[in-house]
C-alpha cells in the first residue's frame, strides 16, 4: 500500500507525501542524564540487539502503522501531563494511574510498543527545542518513508519534520545518540 493510502486510512494529522525522508543521524551526541539513569534499572530492553524484522523500516506496513498510532493515542489518552523540575526529572515508564512529563510519555510509549512486537532499534528517543525553548523528549519510529513522532502534544502521529519543534538529538538504531 503508498504511503499516502496508509496515511488517509489513518486519518494521520501529516501524510508521508512524495517528498518524505526519514530523519538524518548526525555526529555522536552525550546521551541525556535521564536516559543513562532510566538504563541502570529499566526492566525493558535498552540496548537493541538488531535480531528483530518485525515492523523495521524497510518492513514496516499497514499493520505496523495502525499499531504505532492506536498506542500513541492510548498513551496520550491514558495518562496526565504533568511537568516535572528541571534537575529533578526521573525518566520512567508510567503505571496504570500515573501522570509524568514529555520522556514519561515517550518512554511508555516505547515500553508498550517493546510488549507489542516492535524492534527496538525501530524505537527512538529524540529531543528537540519547543517554540517556548524547552526540552522535549518524543519517541520516534520509521516507517512507511518517514520517520513518525509519537508526540504527547499531539493526539495523532505526525511526521516528525511537521512538528513544532526543533530537533536536536536523537538515538541511532543501535541505541546511542546523535546530533540532529
Ligand atoms: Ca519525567
């Protein structure tokens, strides 16, 4: 199925159109201190170990597709945003009644995708610059020619070069961080 089909038939707020690209890795980047913190416990797989094919992203279909936007919504919908003290932010995937800031949403996002059959070097942190010059973490995953933002701001998926942000860093598939 094209791209554009996939993304009418799931009414995704910005369409992978012919000139859709995956988001470049640039140089290595100093992994945030959150991340390093959340891998000392994190009971999920933090380091991919490139066994999977299942949803990669020259694999990724429909399938795939629809998945990744019904537990971007779930998440969104299932949790409260809740800022959290610079210097004083835990990463951690949320529990059932838990509310937590930007990374929270991503990495439960990221935790529940993990459960659902994704590779997770298919599951990327990215951090970028809000208009109002925060931080923001976003997961990201490739599919379908493009690279998707799983943004707590935004209730669907969106390509990740129409979001209001500017992106900064991002984890490459083998789970380091790089430079955007
Ligand atoms: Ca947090």
């Amino acid at each position: 199925m094209r791209p554009w089909f996939l993304c009418a038939a799931l009414l995704l707020a910005s369409c992978a159109l012919d000139d859709a690209r995956p988001m470049p890795d640039g140089m290595k980047w100093f992994p945030p201190t959150g991340w390093v913190q959340y891998t000392q416990t994190a009971s999920e797989t933090v380091r991919p170990d490139g066994a999977a094919s299942y949803c990669s992203p020259e694999e990724a279909d429909s399938t795939c597709l629809s998945l990744l936007d019904a537990i971007n919504r779930q998440v969104n919908r299932s949790h409260k945003y809740v800022p959290e003290i610079a210097g004083r932010d835990e990463w951690r995937v949320m529990g059932e009644g838990d509310h937590g800031d930007c990374e929270d949403f991503a990495l439960t996002k990221r935790a529940r995708l993990l459960e659902a059959g994704w590779p997770a070097d298919n599951l990327r942190l990215g951090i970028c610059r809000t208009p109002g010059g925060e931080h923001h973490g976003v997961l990201t995953a490739d599919a379908a020619g493009t690279t998707w933002a799983l943004d707590v701001r935004s209730r669907r998926l969106e390509r990740w070069d129409h979001v209001d942000c500017e992106w900064t860093g991002r984890q490459a598939p083998d789970g380091s961080w790089r430079k955007i």
